[in-house]
C-alpha cells in the first residue's frame, strides 16, 4: 500500500496549488494523508475528488469551513498498521514521550505544523513522521513531501521527498 503525506500546504495562501510533481504522487497513491493547514475549501475537494483514499485533520490555520468537514485527530488501520494522524505535537522536546502517551495504540503518527520534516522513533516503538511543507519551505532547505510504502502491518518505507525551483522536482533526501 503506497501513501503520499503533506501537511502545511496553505493554499493559496502560500501558493496557488500544489506542485506537479504532488499531484502525481497522489495520483499514484492509494492513500493520501493530509496532516492540516489546508487554508481553504477548494483544495480538500480537490484531494476528495482525486484520492483513492483520503485521510485528513484541520489545523491551526483553518478556519470554520475545514473544521466543520475535518476532525482534529484521525485513526484507521491500514493494512494492519495503526497511524494517527494530527497537526500539531506539541514543542521538540519531549516529542516522542509525550506522543507515545497520547497514542499508545498506534504504530505510526503523522504530523505537521512545524514545516520542517521529522522522522523520529518512540521509546514504545511509535514512529512520528513531519513531511514539511510542500508550498511554504520556511527556514528549510526545500519544500517537502513524503511518500510511505505498508505491507503486512509494517511501515517498510519511508521517503522524503525535495521539491525544487518553480513546478519543483522530487529528490531523495
């Protein structure tokens, strides 16, 4: 099972849609996780109408619309691995304790807010996986995205991806 993860795409806020080379992502993916800071409506229908599967929460930049069609927190179990999925965790210290307590029934927590990609693993085993940002790179090198790949309940990859210049290219990190 092939995922594509973003969060923090703020559009068009930060940009007018998301890069080609996303949209190519999704259209490839048979889930989509979006970890919030949509923005605006049009974008969440847009991801609903070309997603297979889509699994999204709001977040702090969201107004009344998204959050009325988005829940703060999402779970499901996907080929028998169990994610979470939410926007904001909280300061980089303590990260992984504090998420380990809050979700000790998942496997793997999706994240955003930061804008700044981050894969860490829990004392318990929860992986947290940030995709950064695709649109708005902030203080980072490149606008960012992931892709995840699920068999038989495990996460058994796990790829960020750099976009780069206008239309952007994806890249290994």
């Amino acid at each position: 099972m092939r995922l594509v993860v973003m969060a923090d795409t703020h559009v068009p806020k930060r940009a007018r849609d998301l890069p080609e080379p996303l949209w190519d992502a999704v259209d490839g993916a048979d889930v989509v996780v979006h970890a919030g800071d949509w923005v605006d409506v049009p974008l969440l229908d847009a991801l609903e109408q070309r997603a297979k599967r889509l699994i999204a929460v709001y977040g702090n930049n969201d107004g009344p619309a998204l959050r009325a069609r988005l829940p703060e927190t999402a779970r499901a179990e996907l080929d028998g691995l169990r994610v979470a999925v939410v926007h904001e965790t909280g300061p980089v210290t303590g990260r992984e304790r504090r998420c380990a307590a809050l979700f000790p029934d998942c496997d793997v927590l999706f994240f955003g807010h930061s804008h700044i990609p981050w894969d860490s693993t829990a004392p318990t085993g929860l992986r947290l996986l940030n995709p950064g940002s695709p649109t708005d790179r902030r203080r980072q090198p490149y606008a960012t995205f992931l892709t995840a790949e699920i068999a038989a309940g495990r996460l058994v990859d796990a790829e960020l991806h750099r976009l780069g210049g206008a239309g952007g290219q994806p890249g290994r990190r």
